[in-house]
C-alpha cells in the first residue's frame, strides 16, 4: 500500500500555500481522500488499525499502519497536519513511535522475508556492482 506523496494545488494553480497565511495548504479533500485510504485498509484487515507517524525529509510523512490481523501498509503524504487529521477522521490511533508492541503485532510473509534476506534464503539477488 505504499503511496507517493501527495500534492495540493488550488483553483488557482499555486501549490502549497494559502493566501495571506504562508502555512502550508493542507486540503480538506486531500484529507479526506486519505482518510478514506486508512479507512478501507483498517476494513481490508480486520476491522481496525494502528499507526505510527514519521517524518521522510523532504519528501513528507510516512503513516505505518497494522492492521488487527497483523498485515501492514503505509500511506505517505507531503504535510503532517493532513497525517494526523486523515488519522483521527478514520478512527486510527496515531501512536508516538512504532514501538515493540505493534512491531509485535506485524506479520509478514514469504515475500517480506524473500527481500530481507535477499539470496541467502532464495530471495532476488543482489545486483551486480557497478564498475
């Protein structure tokens, strides 16, 4: 469920401000368009999530989410405001680190595991170096 981050653009055609404010422009519909993301995922995998927030730099916010089976995803978006608010509308507890108790909860299958261990357990190879 990884996701690029999102940008806001207005009628305008400016992106990421408000006029007269200088904050950053965090959409209602872009939050709502995210809620909607977080809340089918909760749907998808058992009936409710849990997340964390971290920041990526410059690129935004990465919201890791697992769900009550164990299976994660994440959404990313560009403000930590939209995060949040996206969050809080779908009934998603944002917790303040992705602590041992929902890294507990995590399951991850054959193909999560295939990509950590790369070779050693028949996952991809590692690519060539480059000369």
């Amino acid at each position: 469920m990884a996701d690029t981050p999102e940008t806001e653009t207005s009628a305008s055609g400016a992106t990421g401000t408000t006029p007269g404010s200088g904050a950053t422009a965090v959409t209602d519909r872009g939050t709502a368009r995210l809620a909607k993301r977080i809340r089918a995922f909760a749907a998808e995998h058992g009936g409710s999530a849990d997340a964390s927030l971290s920041h990526l730099g410059d690129s935004g916010y990465r919201l890791v989410l697992v769900g009550a089976d164990g299976t994660w995803g994440d959404v990313v978006t560009r403000h930590r405001e939209r995060a949040l608010a996206a969050a809080e509308s779908a009934g998603v507890p944002v917790h303040e680190s992705f602590d041992g108790e929902m890294a507990a909860r995590v399951r991850t299958g054959p193909y999560e595991w295939s990509r950590m261990a790369g070779s050693q357990v028949g996952g991809p190879a590692n690519p060539p170096a480059a000369s």
